[in-house]
C-alpha cells in the first residue's frame, strides 16, 4: 500500500510521528509537505494528497491540520475523495468498513502521539464492507457528478 501524506503547520510535528510509525509499519509513503513548520495553507496541501490519490498513484491518503476541519473540507471537494476526520479508534476503523473512506484526517493539536498511531493502524488494517453501504456510496457519486 502506498500512502500520500500532507499536513499544514499545526500539522506538522505530528506528520514527523506519523512517517516514523509508517517506516515502523514498513508501509511506503509519500511526504507532500511541509517540510517545515513554517506557516502554510491547508487546502495547499489538501490538493496535492487528494490528487495523488484520485490519479491512482496512491492507495491512500493522510492529512493533519489542527483541527482536522480545514483539512477535511477542502479533501472532499476534490473528486473521488472521501476524507474522514477521525480522533477516536471507533471511526478509524467505521470509517473503512461503512464509508470506505480513502483519505484519513487528523486533528493535530487534539489528539497524542500514541492515539494518532493507533489510529493510522487501525485505518489501515480495516477493510471496506460494500454489500449494503454500496448503495449509500453510489448516492455520494451521485452527488458528485451532480455538482461538478
Ligand atoms: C491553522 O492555524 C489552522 O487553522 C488549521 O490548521 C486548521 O485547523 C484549519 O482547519
């Protein structure tokens, strides 16, 4: 599996946490910046994950901005993405298995390391259910397609 990583600068030090546990992990990614914790623009960065992910490239895609909210917001306008916000296990691995969510948001400055991590695993490891969700999905395209 190949992951996307993006952040903005209340982001940052925790992607600095995230690419360690991945390269732990040995699960290879990509880092889109920033590569420092100078002030940036979250939807920047929300693009290039999000893109890489709707061109294929990458299976997955992980964003971390403060609150997660800007990150979140921005990621879904892009097609084909479907970025959940997650601060707890329970919607790590919920949002796999019902939304088949492709991109993962973080909120930086609200959750620890160590949560963080187990997050990102439990992400991961989780699998989309399909079967009744299937439709529910089609109905977000649907919406998409709509609104393009
Ligand atoms: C940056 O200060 C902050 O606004 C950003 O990281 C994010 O929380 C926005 O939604």
């Amino acid at each position: 599996m190949k992951i996307a990583l993006g952040s903005d600068h209340a982001g940052w030090e925790l992607k600095e946490e995230i690419k360690k546990f991945l390269s732990l992990q040995k699960v290879e990614y990509k880092d889109f910046g920033p590569y420092n914790e100078e002030s940036v623009d979250y939807p920047d960065y929300a693009e290039k994950v999000g893109e890489a992910v709707n061109s294929g490239k990458y299976d997955r895609g992980i964003l971390i901005c403060g609150t997660g909210i800007g990150m979140s917001i921005a990621a879904n306008k892009i097609k084909g993405i479907y970025a959940a916000l997650v601060d707890n296990t329970y919607t790590a691995l919920y949002s796999r298995k019902h939304n088949n969510s492709n991109v993962l948001v973080l909120p930086g400055r609200l959750i620890g390391k160590a949560l963080a991590d187990e997050i990102v695993r439990i992400w991961l490891a989780s699998e989309y259910e399909g079967s009744r969700h299937e439709k529910r999905i089609a109905k977000i395209k649907t919406i998409e397609d709509k609104n393009i």
